[in-house]
C-alpha cells in the first residue's frame, strides 16, 4: 500500500497461437530461474524452441493465464498500449508490448492476505490500523499510473483509492525479508506486502517504469478466489466488464502511503 501523492499527467497482434506459447513458456522457464537465483531475467523468447515451449507452457503455465492473454489479444482490450500481468496465484508479472509479445517476467510480492477486493476506506488508514487479512492485492483491470507516494519515490499506482502501487521493493524493515522472499522458490513466501507489488529494484526501474514513463498502461491482476470471469468478462468476447482508473477524479490531490 501507499501514501499517495497526485500521480503525474496522464496502442493487434497477428502472431498465431502457438508464439503465444511460445512466448509465455519462456516466461516460465526464464522465471522459474530467476526465482532460484533471486535475479530477474531478461533473455528474449526466442531462446527456447517452439516444441520446448509448448510442453513447458502446458505443464507450467496457468490456464488462467494462457485464456486472459488469448482474450486480450483477440478483444484488443489492451487499447494498443503495453500491458503488465500480475499472476497472484504464482506471484509472478508478465510485462507485454502493445501488439501483446512478451517482453519480460519477474517474481513479485503481493499482499499478504488471500483476496480480490481492498477493505473499505484502507488507502486512508494508517498502517497499524490495517488489519492483517485485510492486507489483499485487488484483482481488476486498472489503467495504471506513474506517480509518487508521500516519501517521495517513484511508484505506479494501480488502485489510487486502495493506495495500491508497483514499486521497487522495500528493504526497510529487516525482519520481513523481502529480498529473501523474492528469492524463494515457495510461493507462499513472496505474500507480505499491505496490498502492494514490489518487484526487484532493476526490473522495476528497466521494464515496469519505461512502460509508464510516456503514457499509461494497463495492469490485470489475476484473482486469487474469484473467477477469471466473473472479474474480467472475459468469456464474453466483450470488453472487461471490471476496469478501475488509477486514481478517482474527486480524489487525486490526496497523499497515499506505499507499503
């Protein structure tokens, strides 16, 4: 979660099914490493082949996942601009150009609670009144951000109201271990956070911040509970039927906290 500040101001894929596979598997097996290794990778897809990639992407690789690529890919939902997929379930993003190629993926901390929807009014509590199942990384599509909290980094609001960013990870609390839990290989590790997602410092600052620095782009957080569904409509060939702007009219010159 963060304190927030006033965010700063505020583009379809040929490629066939099988380089969407293509794609993705890499995601996977690149991931798969860099979760072992506590270090992002940021090798291209065409590192592993085609037939590699498809059995990878089949025995890795969420259905989830692979459905709300295909539907956005087909629906254009992504308004041809860059797009970043959040996996809670693996606590993994995926981050996809315009015309929707992967780009790069990198283990992530998200909130430390199972959940699909921010509390009531959480963005304006304080931390010690944030109760620990409370603590949930809203799913959704929201037109994210970049701005800045209320200590002055550098952030991308998802939710502005839920005080819920992507940002550097933060190592100011040494008994929480984020580093560590970035690290780690058990999923589980990498829940901590108030509700934010927190990516190692040089991802953060050479794949998710380009994506923001001239326009907006879109971030779809997979659910935890919910169903693709019911969340994004994507069975329909429709457009989503749940998308949040960053940040409310009525309410974007308040300051929000990142945690």
């Amino acid at each position: 979660m963060s304190h927030r500040l006033k965010p700063r101001g505020s583009a379809w894929w040929g490629a066939a099914t099988l380089s969407v596979a293509a794609s993705l598997a890499a995601v996977v097996t690149l991931n798969t490493a860099a979760q072992q290794s506590g270090v992002e990778s940021l090798a291209t897809p065409s590192a592993v082949s085609e037939s590699a990639a498809s059995s990878t992407l089949r025995g890795e690789t969420s259905a989830e996942v692979q459905h709300l690529l295909k539907w956005i890919v087909d629906t254009q939902d992504n308004a041809q601009v860059d797009f970043v997929m959040i996996d809670k379930k693996q606590t993994t993003a995926h981050i996809f150009d315009a015309s929707g190629r992967w780009v790069a993926s990198s283990p992530v901390l998200i909130g430390l609670a199972l959940g699909d929807d921010s509390a009531p009014d959480i963005g304006t509590r304080p931390l010690a009144m944030v109760k620990a199942n409370e603590r949930t990384t809203p799913a959704g599509r929201f037109k994210a951000e970049l701005g800045s909290n209320t200590d002055g980094e550098t952030v991308v609001w998802v939710d502005y109201d839920a005080a819920v960013s992507m940002h550097s990870v933060r190592t100011n609390n040494p008994s929480e271990q984020r580093l560590q839990r970035l690290a780690s290989t058990q999923v589980a590790a990498h829940r901590i956070s108030y509700g934010c997602i927190n990516f190692p410092d040089a991802f953060f600052k050479t794949q998710v911040l380009p994506r923001f620095t001239h326009q907006n782009a879109v971030v779809y957080v997979l659910p935890d509970l919910k169903s693709i569904a019911s969340v994004f409509g994507s069975d329909a060939k429709t457009h989503v039927q749940h998308s949040a702007d960053a940040r409310s009219v009525a309410r974007k010159n308040e300051q929000r906290q990142s945690f």
